[in-house]
C-alpha cells in the first residue's frame, strides 16, 4: 500500500502557511524537531497498514524475511556452495541481507516521498524533510522485526551471544543516519526524473554481488583493485560492521571510518541537495 502523509499542521505548534512558505535553516530544523511525535505516529500507521488487506496481516513482517533467507540459502548455499571461508553460511547471508536490504528498503521508499504526496505539497507549507524523514522512520521500525529474525537465525544455527552484540545499537543509528541521507537524495532526484524509481531495483540487484552479501569476497575476489572498490562501496562497510558485530568476523578499521565518514556526508550534502531544491516540490520541478 503507498504510504501518503496525512496533513501535519495544527500539530506540535504547526501552523498553516503559504505553500511556498521559506525560513531561515535554524528555525527550519526546529520545526522539523517539533513535529517529531507526528512523523513517529505516521511512520507506525503506515507500517500497520502495510499488511492490511493479507490474511496474515503484520506476520508478514516477520514471515518475509525468513522466506527471503530460505531463498537465497537454498540457491546459493545448497545449490551453488558459495560457502569458501565461512562457517554458519545461514546466518552469514542472513545477517549481510538483512542489512543490506534495511539500506535499499529506506532508500527507494524515500525516492517516493515527494511524488507520492503533491497534493498535499501544494496544500500547505511544513518542512519538506518530514517526508523522507518519516518514510526512513517507517523502514527503521519495519527493520525492527527483522533484527529478531535475524537472531533467531543466528541463535537457531548455533551462533551464541558475544560482547559486540552491544554495538549493533549504534550499528543500526549510523546506518538509518545514512540511509535518510540517501533516501532525501533520490527524493529529490526522482521529483525531476520519476523515472529513476524504475532503474532503482536494477541497482541494487547489481550493488547487491557488490557489497558482499552473499559471499566472502576474500575468498572470491583475489585482484587487489577490486577488492578497492569493494571496500570503498559503503553498502559493503555497513554488511561488515554488522557481521563484526553480529558473527565476530574480522573488519578492517579503515573500513569503518570510511563508513563513518561516508554517512555524515550523505547525511550533510544529502539534507543540503533535498532543502536547496524545496521551491520545485509542489510543481515537479
């Protein structure tokens, strides 16, 4: 079901405006801070709606994923054996899916965002971040189901408890924080070329073999250039960090300060590239 945002004035302060309506950043940021427990109650009922009209309803959110990992372990697991230098190989796809698809999930929710609610853009003036900040929050509490999934799958298949389990918190902040990045990015891009939502799973499907989801690339990828890109791609840092964290396996730090690195920068020039073009929201433009 396509999320839209129902009309966000008369909330936390909010008042009506001209659409067009501009401020400065500081008070921009604090309205988008005010109407925080608006975009909570919003990101929530569109999750609850998503299922809404299936026999199952919000089981679904836990029953997709495990279907998800059943599929892939069976093709690549059972039937191709890309299991060369790992133990668990369920839980090892498990973990760099999971993750992976929290990224492209978030990301092409919000390449939506504007198109999905013109009319109500041309209705009234709120913070136009609130839309891709809100479908970033529905894809976070969407992933919330999919971290005990992924726990049982790892518990399920012998892996136990360890210490760097109390980094996945963090783990999953940074990761949302890049996300929103990206997804005020393509939210943008698709208000000029709506095309892009198109292009977009054909993208991930090819950045999917390339973040090392479902092999390890030591094993696979011998050429030290490619290996490069693999380390410089950042949807691959966020799958190591979680299999750090989750399964123990090693990571170099210079990854994980690319990382760092690389989500304040999409979040910085992602929040920039998405208010300097708020103007031609309501027009498409």
């Amino acid at each position: 079901m396509k999320s839209v945002m129902t009309s966000p004035t008369g909330l936390a302060g909010g008042e009506l405006r001209d659409a067009d309506h501009s401020i400065d950043l500081r008070s921009y940021l604090i309205e988008l801070w005010s109407r925080r427990d608006y975009v909570k109650y919003v990101s929530q009922s569109n999750l609850r709606s998503q299922q809404m009209n299936t026999i199952l309803g919000n089981v679904w959110h836990l029953l997709n994923p495990a279907l998800q990992i059943a599929v892939f372990y069976l093709i690549f697991g059972v039937i191709l054996g890309v299991d060369r230098g790992v133990d668990n190989l369920l839980a090892f796809i498990s973990v760099g899916l999971f993750a992976y698809q929290f990224s492209t999930k978030s990301i092409t929710s919000g390449s939506r965002a504007i198109v999905a609610n013109r009319p109500l853009l041309r209705s009234i003036w709120f913070p136009r971040a609130m839309l891709p900040v809100t479908s970033s929050v529905t894809e976070f509490f969407a992933f919330v189901p999919v971290l005990f999934v992924m726990a049982a799958v790892c518990l399920g298949t012998g892996e136990e408890p360890r210490i760097t389990w109390l980094a996945v918190p963090l783990i999953l902040a940074m990761q949302w924080i890049f996300n929103l990045g990206l997804a005020m990015v393509m939210a943008r891009v698709a208000n000029h070329v709506v095309d892009v939502q198109q292009f977009l799973p054909y993208i991930f499907r090819l950045m999917l073999y390339g973040s090392g989801v479902l092999f390890l690339i030591d094993e696979y990828v011998e050429n030290s250039s490619y290996q490069l890109l693999f380390e410089l791609n950042p949807f691959y840092g966020f799958v190591s960090m979680w299999r750090w964290a989750v399964l123990s396996y090693p990571i170099d730090s210079a990854i994980v300060w690319l990382t760092a690195i690389t989500t304040i920068v999409a979040l910085t020039a992602g929040f920039w590239y998405f208010r300097s073009g708020e103007r031609g929201y309501t027009d498409g433009t």
